[in-house]
C-alpha cells in the first residue's frame, strides 16, 4: 500500500554544544522534562498526525537513542501498517556512506524511501522541543500546490540572525531565503521542518549526485536550489510553543518552562500526548524531612531534602541535609547528604557525595552521565 507522507527525523547530528551530554549518546537521546528523551516530541508529533511510518536516520552514538526507539511500541509504531525503521551509515560496493549533511542524508537513504513509496515526504529534526500537527501542514502544502513547503515560526529580529530566515510574499511564497543573514530582512525563521513532493526531490537529489555531488544540506543548498528554479516554496506559520534545545542554556530554560502548569505545551492535554518508553519504578517516596515545591518528582524517586523549582527524574535520591533549587537531575541520579545545587543539570546515574556544592555563578553547572563529585557515603 503506498504512503502518503513518509516522515524522516534527522537524528545524526553530534550536538557538541551540550558538552558533557552528547559526548557518549545522540542529542535526541538525551533525557528531558523527568521522564522524556528530546526524541520523543518529535516521534509523538508523528502519530498524532496519523502518520504511520517514520524512518529515523542515525549516525552519532546512536547505542542508546537505538534501545530507546526498539520497535516504536511505546509511540504505536508497531502496527501491521506501521512501522519505525532506524537507517544508519552502511558499506557497500561503492564504499563507505557516512552522512555529510542533512540533504546527503536522505539521499543515502533513497532505497529506503523507494520501498515506502511516498507521496511526500515530511523531513524533521529530532531534537526540538514542541507539538505540532503535521498534517495541517500537509493540508496547506496541497492547497498552494507546492514543491515544498518550510515551517516558519517569528523570533525576535535581534536573535534572527542565529537561523535561516524566509522572505515570503503576501502570499506566503517564499522568495528569498538566507542562511544566518548578518541584517535579517525578516524575522521567519525556519524550524527545520519541509515537506516535499518526494518525486521531484528525488529527482533533484539524484540528478546532482550523478554530477557534482554538492547538495549536502537543506538550508544551504536544496532550499536556494528550489528557489532558484522558481520551484511553488511556501510557508507554514507555527505559532505555538518551540524550543531548540542545542544548547545547554537552551536546554536548562526549557526544563524549568517545562515545570509550569501554564506551559504552552500543554502536557495535561489528552488529545495530543507525549509518548515515552520509560522503565517500571516504584512510586515515589517523600519522607518526613523533606520539602518539595514547584517541582516535578518522577516515579522511583526518595526525598529526604528540600526541592525547589526542579524536575527529578525516575530513581533519584535526595538525601537528607541536601538543597536542590532550579536544577534538572537525570535518571538514576544519586545526590548524598548536606549537597546544594542550584543552577545546574546533573546527567544520568551521577553520584554527588556527601557535602559537595555544585553552583557557579552566573552560568549553567552541567555534570556528566555517571560522573562522581565528591565522596559517597558509606551509609544508605
């Protein structure tokens, strides 16, 4: 049966600018909002939509985003028409395929696209933090009749230069697009999302492969490509909530959005969940010594501290003594007696012992996955 739109998340990319974070897993791997992996936004948003298949296209440490996706049962990506696929870098007889650039990436993955048969394909990043419809965006890119229509959403002038930015006419027809202009004409930044007719980028992929070879990246040389041509280019307006969290501040102010009741995402929402694929862990456990306020505690985890305006996610201990204020502490974490931490994101399964302080002023305080500070308690 062919697919009307087949969904491909890009998932390869290093994301060195989370330092510590992504130096052993993928950036879409990396855990957010106590009980989610960045991933997971982009794999709910897909069925939600109705979309039914999604090829995830992975290159960088992809052990765990790998075990984490498995099948696509906890998405319901698992059906008889529905299916996840991860797609990595292979050999063949005509050598190596390691993916230069978003664009390159899905040509390396044509026999793949082939197989599913799509009518259109819908191209997205895995590491965004949003909800959104996507077939409303395929509604819109049908009525303009368009080649290829890019998500748009307005950020303030003075940050623009930090993305591409599109120029539309009152038609919304894209007319100019630059790549981290200097002087932004406007302030539409694209979000990383396209969909395109697949049969005629397929053909502009192939037809360039065949010669020079150049079209490595979206942004860079498809989008100007398509422009050039006079190719239908549209935009789509999204005017809800989106975050790229390629950063670590970007990734700390999105986990302290993310504890508000009134956060635009909405999490409480029924009709549009987030899915996750999370382990079975106990209830948590607050003792008598502990104070918790505005916080989010995930299951699994033992209070004995005071927590203020933090996420703890699944199986974290506080003990007694310790202070945690507007701080993300990963899974599995372990934070000793009399610790004070502020500011600060503390990876997965960290240990903090007994009496250590983790602060800096004025800047984010990141500790690795597994790392130890300080000496552990011989108690507990």
């Amino acid at each position: 049966m062919r697919t009307e739109m087949l969904a491909m998340i890009l998932a390869g990319g290093q994301g060195t600018r989370l330092g510590k974070l992504t130096k052993k897993i993928a950036k879409p791997a990396v855990p957010f909002g106590g009980r989610y992996r960045i991933i997971d936004f982009t794999l709910s948003n897909c069925i939600n939509s109705g979309i039914k298949n999604v090829g995830v296209v992975t290159q960088y440490q992809p052990l765990a985003l790998n075990n984490h996706i498995g099948n696509g049962a906890s998405w319901g990506l698992d059906g008889i028409d529905s299916g996840v696929t991860i797609l990595q870098p292979y050999s063949s007889s005509d050598g190596e395929k390691w993916f230069e650039g978003t664009a390159h990436a899905i040509y390396q993955n044509i026999s793949y696209i082939d197989q599913m048969d799509p009518q259109y394909v819908l191209i997205l990043s895995g590491d965004h933090i949003y909800k959104m419809n996507y077939e409303e965006m395929l509604e819109e890119h049908i009525a303009n009749n368009a080649s290829l229509t890019v998500a748009v959403i307005e950020v303030p002038l003075k940050e623009a230069s930090r993305f591409g930015i599109m120029n539309t006419d009152e038609n919304n027809r894209i007319i100019e697009f630059d790549e981290k202009p200097a002087e932004p004409k406007s302030d539409l930044a694209s979000m990383g999302i396209y969909i395109f007719n697949w049969g005629r980028l397929r053909n502009v992929l192939l037809n360039n492969y065949s010669k020079d070879g150049q079209m490595l990246d979206f942004g860079k040389h498809v989008i100007p490509s398509y422009l050039e041509a006079g190719e239908n280019v549209y935009a789509y307006h999204f005017d809800g909530y989106w975050k790229d969290v390629g950063t670590i501040e970007s990734l700390w102010e999105a986990n302290m959005e993310f504890i508000s009741l009134e956060n635009e995402l909405h999490m409480r929402d029924k009709s549009w969940r987030m899915f996750s694929k999370n382990t079975i862990s106990p209830p948590h456990f607050i003792t008598e010594t502990a104070s918790v306020s505005n916080s989010l505690v995930v299951d699994g985890c033992y209070v004995a501290g005071t927590v203020i305006d933090s996420i703890l996610s699944t199986d974290v201990q506080v003990k007694v003594g310790s202070t945690i204020e507007s701080s993300v502490i990963m899974p599995g974490a372990t934070i000793g007696k009399n610790v004070k931490i502020k500011n600060a994101i503390i990876g997965e399964n960290a240990i903090i012992g007994d009496n250590a302080v983790v602060y800096r002023e004025n800047d984010i305080e990141v500790i690795g996955y597994s790392e130890v500070i300080g000496v552990q308690s011989d108690e507990d």
